[in-house]
C-alpha cells in the first residue's frame, strides 16, 4: 500500500456525547472530522484530521449555484468485543467515484479515502453508540469551492468525512411503512443523474414526499420518466417485492441508485436459495399481484434505515395492503441477519465486514 | 410600500477595482453583498448589507448534501448620462419564488427583495462598468442551512445577493457558436425540476458539455427525455429558430426554464409583426429545413448571454450550417435592440427598465 500521510490535529476540548438511548439521526456531530482538499494541476492534497469545525467559503463558491456535490453514506459498529467493525466501505468509495465521474468530479483514491476514514473511526470510536439498532453513520461527500459564477466543472474541491451517532432513521422503528405511488414528480430519467449519488437528485424529491406526507405517507414510490409506470425506487431506498414466493427488485438502468444494501440483499437471498429476479416491474403488476392474493411481502433498503417494511401503497384511488400492513417473515429475516452481520453478532460468511 | 428596515455595515477598506477592457465572468466581486436569513417559525429576518465576506457553515449544513438550492441571475446597466438601469428585476423575483416552491424553500417577499438589490445596486453603483458589451451581473440565491443529514427540506435558509462586474460572457464576443445536439444525456425530465433555476439542473448539464467541449462544441442541444427528438434548451439557455420567415421557440412545457431574455424577444417579435410560433419543435424539423434550404437562423438567449447566434448544430454524423456561419439579421438586430433597451441607448418603449 502507498503511504497516505495524514495530518491530524486533536480537538482540545472533547464534547459531551449524547444519551444513545435517545438518539435521532444525523443531528450531532463527533469531535474531529476528515478534509482533503483539490486544486486543477495538484490534484488531491492536505489530507487532514482536525476538530469538528464549519466550512467557510467564498459565497461564490460553485457548490451553492450549481449543485456540484457527491456524497455517500455508511455505518461503523462496536462488537461485544469491543472491535469496529465497518460494512463494505470499499463499495461505497467505488461509488463516490462512479458519481465523480458522472458529476465531472476528480476521482479520489478509494484506498487512501479508507485508510482516512479507518483513522478517523479509531480516533473517534468512543462515539460509535452501543444501544440495539444504534451505530455511527458516516457521512463522505465532496463540493466544488471554486468561486465562479460560470457554469463549469469546478477547478478546487473539497472532500469531507464527518460522522454521527445515531438511532433509527426512523422514529418509530422497524414498522410497516405507507407509500404514495408519485405520478405527478419524478425522481431522475434515463440520461439523468439518477445512479449518481448527488445532491440535485435529492432536492428534486422534496416536493413529491411534501405532498405525500400531507396525505399521511412516509415515502414516495418512483416510476420511470418515460412511461410513467415502471417502479424505479422508494424515497432514498431501493425497493424489493415478494410476490408468489420470487423476490422480484427493479433492475439498474442508469436512473436507479445502485445500493450498497440492495447488492448485499441480493446476495443473501441467493445464497438463501430464494427465486430472485432483476428485471422491470411495473406498478399494474404489483397491483394485479395484490388483487390475486399473491403479494406477499414488500420492503425498502438502504443504508440509513437498513430495511424498511412496506405495509401499504396508495396508486391513484387504489389501495394497496400488504401482509396485512405487518412486517413480512422474509423482510424481518432479512433485517435481522443483514443487522446482525453488521453489528458482529452473527457470522459474516460474506466477507463484507471490515475490522478496524 | 411596507417598511423593509436593511442594516448596513459598509466595509472599511474599498476593494480595487478590475480593468473593465478585461473583464472575465463571474470572479470578480464588489464590495458588499446582502443578507437575509429564514428560521423556521420566525420566516425571514435580519435583512443586512454587509462587507463581501465569506459564508460559515457546518459541514452538515444541507446544501452541501442534498442540493436544496435556487439562484436568479440579473444585470445592472449605468447610462450615458449616470442613471443606473436594471431589467425587469421583478421578473426575476417572480421566477425565484416559483424556483422556491418548486424546491420546498419559503418564499420571499418579492417587494421587500427588490428594494434590498436598489440599496445594494447603489451602494456599489461606482462597480458598474461602462465598456461596451460590459454589465454590473447580480446573483440572488438562497441555500439550505439547516445542520442535519435527514432527507428532508430544511428549516433554515440563507437569501444572498452578490454582485461581479462583468464582460461577455463568451470570451470571443457576439460570434456564432457550434452546437452538438445531445442524444445520451438528458438535462431535465417531465415532472423533474426543469423549470426550476436550481443548482442539480446546472450540476447534471456538466458531463455532456465536457463532452461536447472536447469535440470542439461550445454548447449542448437538450432534446426531451421521453421521446429523445424534441428541442428542450441550449446549454443554460432558451433556443429560438427562424425558418421560412417564421420565428420558433420551444413551447414552456415544465422542463425547460421560462427565461426572461426569451419572453423579451417573444414581446420583441411581436411588436415587429414578425410572425412567431412557440410549440414542439423536433431535430427533425431543424434537419429537414436545413435540407430545403428555409433554416434562416438560430440563437440562444439568456440573462448572461443575452443573444448567442448559432453557427452550426452537429446532430449525430449531420452536420446542419445556420446562415454560412454567419450571425443573422434578425439575431443581429435582436441583440442590438435588447442591450440597447438594457443599457439606455435605446428608447425602453415596453416599459421594461427600472431606475435606481
């Protein structure tokens, strides 16, 4: 491996930790955070840990006009043990490189961010929460600071480690969720910037889920941008169905996020020797699927809520229940091993988790 | 008028100013800028003028994650006899609410934003260059600041007006450009966030004018993103043909942005009795012109642009030559009016200027 000099600069007045019994998510911050910063003809330099501190920045600065950002998320875990455990982290820098190249970012090196991000764990690691279905998210993400006002590919960039104690994405915890069916918005199309995790794609959904949690629905259920009837994802998550026992998860066409969670189901359901198909489903199937009794399960995934059971969808004037808006037999399976993995309480015969 | 009380710190030491025979775009700026900041349940407040200085944020703040963001863009003109001109400002205020509510941000008091930019316009009138060809260029944009890492629209917000004295915007000056018509790439779909001037729109244009410049085009031609054959935009502006004497743009349909520059023209066209069509228009249509000889001309319009004549589209192997490359004598004519109207040279008969 290459050196990677980082330079780190402790915080001198530690911040007090939150309850972990009492943990929302993504609201407090630990003491240091990770900064490297980009500039046309350098390249990558000024790696560096430092205190947890704002970011100030010429307010011309390309990321507040032209939304040139990337971003991803993870979680790191404490064993019974006492050991860090990380999952997958090398997919996620593969990733944010996949999302620089469609956003006209510079790619990083995915194994000097890992070796920042380990450091950073480590240096931090008496924030990683140990309460059940607590950890630490990690939130990596790059922004154009070049201050310009022409509409361009930035020439300075910054990439930011910060990370944050949290508890369930959701308030309420692992319970079926109502989803609106969207036909009005639309998330991301063929040609767009859909598969990349950036911040324009997130914005745009704000509208749609406004609407829809007035109508009382947590998320909203995507459909495709041309036919308008081709299930793409659900909120931020990717979505999965059972229907006649074959676990059927729309297939990647450049304008679905292809989760790191999503792949890991994937894989757990082959070798579970579950029926799985990747292919186009389009929402008149899911609702003849519930109409002839064959829908069983339905659920979200993602890193931030894991896995999110589906209890119900609204399609226009069609209700749509489904196991009897409880949480399906597969989808808690899924949950419990896909969390237990993470957390270390169950064997990774997956290869998947990283030891710090 | 309601009272709109604006603090004003003035800075202690002026900035120098740029030669304005040089003058780039976009990364110069004058010597204040204005302020105002949105809290959840308070609405807009602490309205302030205020040295040019940098913006503070936690690195958790949401822009720099999900790209919850709108900006406007303007200009400043200062007449033969000292009058400061601006052009129709309160078109841009108009469109940056309806940006907002596009983007779930809160509206702002469309009066009371007018009023800040005279206050600021003047403070720096002395920055408004006065070359030929050169403005005062002014960008209102509001940003998400709210610290946390939920998909979720914020609950903060800062409104920002910066101002840059500014040349062409391209360096060669009023000159055809070339054109690659864009058949991978799509800017905006139909329920996305087209009409919207939000950053994700400019982010997602980036790959396929990198693209596009390394071939030798200066601009990309947007087509639809469901049938991939219909006009949408060029690069960040609106596009407008004259075939067989006739002048068409394409009509507003939620994914293309409804710019100011391109009703001016349309008002423009009308008055002239020039016969005028905003519709559909497909590659098609541009193609089979140019075959039979009727392409007259085509041009792009835009506040920073203003008029760009177009000199030649590449739509796959087709290559399509507007006018022998040559700038048309109605673009021409168009471009001479505008600015005209725009800097006081020429009588303002649609009552379009406002005087500071």
């Amino acid at each position: 491996m290459t050196a990677f000099p980082i330079q780190v600069e402790r915080t001198r007045t530690l911040k007090d930790k939150p309850d972990i019994h009492t943990l929302g998510f993504g609201q407090v911050f630990t003491d240091h955070m990770f900064v490297m910063d980009y500039t046309e003809g350098e390249g990558w330099h000024s790696a560096r840990i430092m205190p947890y501190q704002p970011i100030t920045l010429d307010p011309s600065a390309m990321v507040f006009h032209y939304g040139q950002t990337v971003f991803e998320g993870m979680k790191a875990y404490v064993t019974a043990t006492n050991e860090v455990l990380l999952f997958r982290p090398e997919r996620n820098f593969q990733r944010l490189n996949h999302s620089n190249d469609r956003m006209c970012i510079p790619t990083i090196n995915e194994a000097h961010a890992l070796v920042a991000l380990k450091e950073l764990v480590q240096l931090d690691r008496e924030w990683i929460p140990t309460a059940p279905g607590t950890s630490l998210y990690i939130r990596p993400f790059i922004i154009a600071t070049e201050p310009y006002l022409g509409v361009a590919a930035s020439k300075n960039y910054q990439f930011i480690i910060i990370m944050s104690p949290v508890g369930s994405y959701y308030k309420e915890g692992l319970n079926p969720v109502k989803i609106l069916v969207e036909k009005q918005y639309v998330r991301a199309a063929k040609g767009g910037t859909g598969e990349a995790k950036t911040g324009g794609n997130y914005a745009s959904s704000l509208k749609a889920a406004e609407l829809a949690s007035k109508e009382g629905y947590a998320q909203t259920l995507w459909l495709d941008s041309i036919e308008n009837k081709y299930i793409e994802e659900v909120g931020s998550m990717n979505i999965f169905f059972k229907i006649n026992g074959t676990v059927i998860t729309p297939a990647l066409n450049g304008s679905i996020l292809p989760g790191i969670t999503r792949d890991s189901i994937l894989h757990m359901l082959h070798s579970q020797n579950i029926p799985v198909e990747e292919r186009r489903i389009s929402v008149d199937e899911v609702v003849e699927a519930y109409e002839n009794g064959t829908l069983e399960e339905a659920f979200g995934t993602g890193t931030a809520a894991v896995i999110s059971p589906i209890g119900e969808f609204k399609y226009g004037e069609q209700q749509i229940l489904v196991n009897n808006n409880e949480i399906g037999l597969l989808t808690q399976s899924l949950y419990d091993k896909l969390t237990g993995i993470q957390n270390g309480t169950i064997e990774d015969t997956f290869d998947w988790t990283v030891i710090i």
